[in-house]
C-alpha cells in the first residue's frame, strides 16, 4: 500500500483515539510504527535514560547513557513532526557511528570500541527491529528494548576483549561472556536475517517458501559460528557446552526447583483457568514468576547467580526468535496455528487482533530478569552483596504482586482512571505500592533485616513507579521493572548513609 495513504489511516485513527497531538510521526515512520499515544517519546524513553544515569553512579561506566542520550537525540529529530531536520535517521545513526569509529581508532582513551559497538547494535535494533515487523511497536517500546539488548550484547564483548585484565576478579572469566552470547547469537543471526530479506526484495523471481528455508538455515548456522568468532578464545562448542554443564552442576538444586515449580504452576494454571476471565489468568502467569525466580534470586546472596541469568538470557532469547518465526509463518502450518491460537488466548489489548506481534510474555520475563541481569554485570559475575540481592529481587517484585494486585483490585475497586482511554485506576495502582512494599518487608526479614530500617526507600520508589505503570499506554513489563529498579537504587542510596 502506498505510505500516503498508510499515513492518512493511521492519522485518522490517531486522532479518532487519542485527539491530536504534536507528537506524531513524521511520514517515513508511519507504517513502521503501531498508533500509540506520543509513542512514548516524552515519557517511556526517559526511562532507560534515568536508568543508566542512575547506575552509572555504582560503575561509574558513563557511556551507555551517553549512547542512549544520544540515540534518542536522533529518534527525536528523524522520527518525529515536532523537528523538521529530517525525515531519514540512518544518516544521523552513521554520522554519529562514524564519529565514534574514528574516536576509537585514533583516542587512546579507554572505552571507545565499547561505546561504538553499543551505539550500533542501538542503532541496527532501531532502523532494522520495524523494517522487519512493521506497526507492531510504538517507539519507545523498541528504544527500551533496544538499550537493553545493546547493553547485554557489550557486556558479552567485553568479558571477553577484557578477560585477561580480570581473570583475578571473581566470575570475569569464560562464564561471563558465555552467559550473555545468546544475546550475541540474536543480534547476528537477526543481521543476517535481516541482510537475505533486502536479497529477496531486490532479487526478482525467487520461491518464497524456498527463500524462507534457506534464509532460516544461513541465519542459524552463520549466527552461530558468527558468536563463536565473537568470543574469541572461548569460541568452541566444546567450551560452551562445559561452561554450560558447570553452571548446571553447582547450582542443580536451583534447576531443579525451577522445573518442579514451572511444571507445578502451569498444571494449576492449567486445571482453573477455565473458571476465571483471561485477565485473571494473565495475572496468574505473574504469581507464577514471583514464586518461580524469586527463591532462586534471593540465594544469589549465598552463591553467585549465573545459571538464573544464564536461564534468563537463553529462555528470554529462544522466546523472541520463536515469536518472530511465528508472526512470519515461518513454522509448519499447524503449529503455527497452534502457537497463535495459545498465545492469543493469554494476550490482550493491541496483540489480540489478527497478525500481530506478541510480544508481553517475553517483555514479563525481561522485566524480572534485567534487575538480576544488571547487578550481575556490575559485580562481574560474583556472589551479590544482601543489598543487590534485594535490589535484583525489584523486577519480580514490582511485576508479581505489585502489578498482578493493581490489575485484579483496580478491575474489583477502580473508579479514577488514570487517563480517560485507559482501565488503569489511581486504586489500582494504591494496592501495587501496597502489595511491592508489602512483599519487600518480608524478603528484607529473611535476606537482610538492616534493610528494615531503609523500608520507607522502597515505599518511595514504588509510588513513582506504580504512576508510571498506570499512565502508561504501552507494554508495561520491561519499562515498569526497569524504572522500579532505578528508583529503588536512587532512594536507598540518598538515605543509606
């Protein structure tokens, strides 16, 4: 369809739902992009902006926010109406790579590789991400996502670039960069993935289905031997295989509860869900995360947590890949059907229509995952300290009770919404304190009663983050865990003196 008249729709239909407003996109990004209330741009991507400011305190590693400062200079000014600069952001994402190449190879300051990779894996997320699966994010969604997933893939380049400097430091070793390579193998296997797409494009005359196989094929095995290469002297199977069954074997008792409550909680699921409505249910899949990561993650203080963040990469990574083959009907016809028909039955709002991208289970997962997965970065694979235990704990706090208790009260009890096209409820969001703070209480008791006397830090931290979660018109998950995270460090950090 011509982009005209894809922009005429959806300006229509943007200002049927949600009136006019300054915010929207200009026309290059109009079919790349759902219709979403300022797509964020003036709320939502301030939220990983806050977060690396706020942990670059503890690391003092500056330049991801640097980056995503910068990235979203450059969001601002192509995407959007309210700049008329231009309307084409692969000329600014260049410029500013050139930029930092040429910084890195004639610098001799430290950290200029490091923020050139992670500028460009920020970039390539963001111009690639909607070209391959257009109007299935708003902008912020995919700039959270995106800082994210730069982030874990410049952290497994560095544990290996810089492992000999830290091999005397506990966990900067091979595990490391073994833990976060399936975010390696994403990124390349989507690179290349990405490149045969524009081959097909361009080439007339080639089978579809016969394209797809071969596509599927060269992804796989070239993102493969891709990670390999990137890991340098850790590139063999034979190394990742032992770095994976070492991992396995100290923390067994770990895995095991994982499988026993997974295969527990998705039976009693399973056996109820029947008798309750869908949202319900949704919110029973959230108990079900707290119960699940939240044992696991609080022994972080008593060993180091490298099989959950290893489970949580590779599952979080597995999940998106599959989705993708889904939403491209990449899979045998009747589990793709299959697939669509049980992930719909658990989605809601935007992901129920036909042909989209279902993205809030896997957004459920990072969202619990990313507090531990940062804290791990910034003590360098070791044992946490009780204090980042607690802090590792925010995610699965914040989304398995907070959020679960604002959707199931504000749904029984809600009467001032939020925003008037929104179900969020300023009740709702009084029983997420409630229910965080509540659960913080507790797990401070078990892992570190000094934290009892910080308590008010995190009430604080979760009144900002409970108005986030119900003013924004967005997927929540990842955001939300991200944005609570930050806050909880902020405040215990100003009153722990």
């Amino acid at each position: 369809m011509n982009s005209v008249y894809i922009e005429e729709d959806q300006k229509k239909e943007h200002a049927r739902i949600y009136g006019q407003t300054v915010f929207s996109l200009k026309r290059k990004y109009f079919d790349r992009f759902r219709v979403n209330f300022e797509q964020g741009i003036v709320f939502e991507c301030f939220i990983p902006m806050f977060f690396f400011y706020t942990f670059a305190t503890f690391n003092l590693d500056w330049i991801p926010l640097e980056n995503v400062i910068v990235a979203y200079l450059i969001i601002a000014f192509a995407y959007f109406r309210f700049v008329d600069l231009t309307d084409q952001a692969w000329p600014l994402w260049i410029a500013a790579a050139a930029y930092f190449l040429y910084d890195a190879v004639y610098s001799k300051k430290e950290g200029t590789w490091y923020r050139l990779i992670n500028f460009s894996v920020t970039a390539f997320t963001m111009e690639a991400v909607p070209t391959f699966f257009r109007r299935q994010f708003c902008v912020a969604e995919l700039f959270i996502f995106a800082t994210v997933n730069s982030y874990y893939f410049t952290f497994c380049l560095d544990s290996v670039i810089y492992a000999g400097q830290r091999r005397f430091i506990s966990g900067c070793n091979v595990t490391n960069a073994v833990i976060f390579s399936p975010w390696v193998f994403l990124n390349m296997s989507g690179a290349i993935a990405y490149l045969m797409g524009k081959i097909y494009r361009n080439v007339p005359g080639l089978p579809y289905d016969t394209f797809v196989m071969v596509s599927l094929l060269v992804s796989g095995v070239g993102g493969f031997v891709l990670t390999l290469v990137c890991l340098g002297q850790y590139g063999s199977v034979t190394v990742l295989g032992a770095t994976v069954v070492d991992v396995v074997t100290k923390e067994v008792h770990v895995f095991v509860y994982l499988a026993l409550m997974l295969a527990l909680g998705l039976f009693v699921i399973s056996a109820i869900e029947s008798n309750y409505p869908d949202y319900q249910v949704r919110k029973m899949f959230h108990a079900l995360a707290f119960a699940l990561f939240a044992p696991p993650i609080a022994n972080a203080s008593i060993q180091p947590p490298k099989l959950m963040v290893l489970a949580f990469n590779c599952v979080s990574v597995a999940m998106l890949i599959v989705e993708a083959l889904r939403f491209k009907k990449c899979w045998p016809a009747g589990l793709n059907q299959s697939l669509t028909r049980g992930m719909k039955h658990y989605s809601a709002g935007f992901e129920r229509q036909s042909d989209t991208l279902i993205t809030t289970p896997t957004y459920l997962l990072m969202g619990c995952a990313f507090p531990l997965a940062a804290s791990f970065t910034l003590i360098g694979g070791g044992q946490l300290p009780t204090t980042w235990t607690l802090y590792s704990l925010s995610g699965v706090v914040f989304l398995g009770v907070g959020d679960s208790l604002a959707s199931l009260m504000g749904r029984a009890y809600g009467k001032n919404k939020w925003r008037a096209l929104s179900n969020k409820t300023q009740e709702g969001s009084s029983f997420c304190i409630f229910g965080t703070c509540a659960a913080y209480y507790v797990l401070s008791c078990f892992i570190d009663q000094y934290h009892l006397n910080l308590f008010l830090c995190y009430v604080f931290a979760a009144i900002p983050s409970a108005v986030i979660e119900g003013c924004t018109m967005q997927h929540d998950n990842l955001s939300c865990a991200m944005a609570y995270f930050a806050f909880v460090m902020m405040f215990t950090a100003l009153f722990d003196q």
